[in-house]
C-alpha cells in the first residue's frame, strides 16, 4: 500500500481521514504474470491500484494486439467505459509480471469520488495526466519519425523498456519489431 500512497501523495497530499476511507475500500490481491484484469466486452466491477508489478492495455484488432499504455507501481487501472460510461470495457488489461494490488470495487471509487473531495481531484489529476499523455502520443505517431517516437518513449517510461518485451513497446509505438530491434541497435 505505500508505493500506492507514495504515488497519489505525490500528486495530492491526502489527508488521514481520506487515507482512512480508502484504506477502507481496498482489498489486498495478487496475480500471475499474463492474468487479464479487465477484458473487452466484460464488466469487471472494480479498479486495482497496483503495488507491485506492471500492467499493458491493449485493444484487439483484427485479431492484432495494439497496446495503448502500460501501467506500474503506484498506477490504478480500469475500464473507463465501465466506470464512466456502464458499458462493458472496450480493452483488455493484462499482468506483465506478477502482480501485487489492491482492489476496488467501481461503486466504493465511484462514491469516493462524489463525497470526497481530495479523492475527486486526484481523480481529476491523473485524468489531466492521462490526457496529456494520449495526446502527445498522438501528436508524435503523426510528425516525428520512429527513432524520435522510441527517444521519447525512453525518456517518458525508462522502467517500461526494461521490464516488458519488445514487441509490446513496438505496438504502443507504432511501428515493426524489427524496426524497433534497429532503432536499439544504433543507442
């Protein structure tokens, strides 16, 4: 729990009282490497803050696995649609490595959120953060060159590079392995 604090505290003080309400919704869990936590077109009905471990999101299209971000220590994932929208998820969340976390059901989130106010401008901060990412993402799939995207890739998640395969960060970037095998050759 306290890389999970470590984490939001660093983006918001919490008070104890609001460390004590979420304290109280979370259930300690752990997972095995490649186990899905979220998966298209099922409800999950919770949220999982992770201690340990890392985590990719990914859409299946065409029956090809497009990863859209990874996710580690201190992180929470979910299903957006589900938690804002009560529709089933549109992606799928996997266990890159075994995974110590503590679940939330989406409905004690979602109380937090509305009778809290600290938990409600953390929600609103790592939103803003995730925004902001997506859309450099985007900005930089459409004007710089693979090698410029992998750099700032390196610069943005350097524990990712080591810890999860390469043909995962290849997806989420854009490009080919063997694209992204040069481009590490010439570093």
């Amino acid at each position: 729990m306290e890389r999970i604090l470590q984490h939001i505290n660093a983006l918001l003080l919490l008070s104890p009282d609001t460390e004590r309400a979420l304290r109280a919704c979370l259930t300690p869990c752990r997972f095995p490497k490649r186990h899905l936590l979220v998966a298209e077109g099922r409800r999950t009905g919770a949220a999982f803050f992770i201690e340990r471990g890392i985590t990719r999101s990914y859409w299946l299209v065409n029956g090809e696995e497009i990863t859209t971000s990874f996710s580690s220590e201190g992180s929470i994932v979910f299903s957006m649609d589900e938690l804002y929208y009560d529709k089933p998820s549109e992606e799928y969340v996997e266990t890159l490595e075994e995974t110590e976390a503590y679940r939330i059901t989406l409905d004690n989130l979602r109380h937090l959120f509305h009778t809290n106010l600290e938990m409600a401008n953390w929600g609103r901060i790592i939103h803003q953060n995730e925004y902001r990412r997506l859309h450099r993402s985007h900005k930089e799939r459409l004007t710089q060159p693979a090698a410029q995207r992998y750099e700032s890739f390196c610069r943005q998640f350097p524990e990712v590079i080591q810890r999860v395969q390469l043909g995962y960060i290849a997806s989420y970037l854009g490009i080919t392995l063997p694209t992204l095998s040069r481009l590490r050759s010439k570093k």
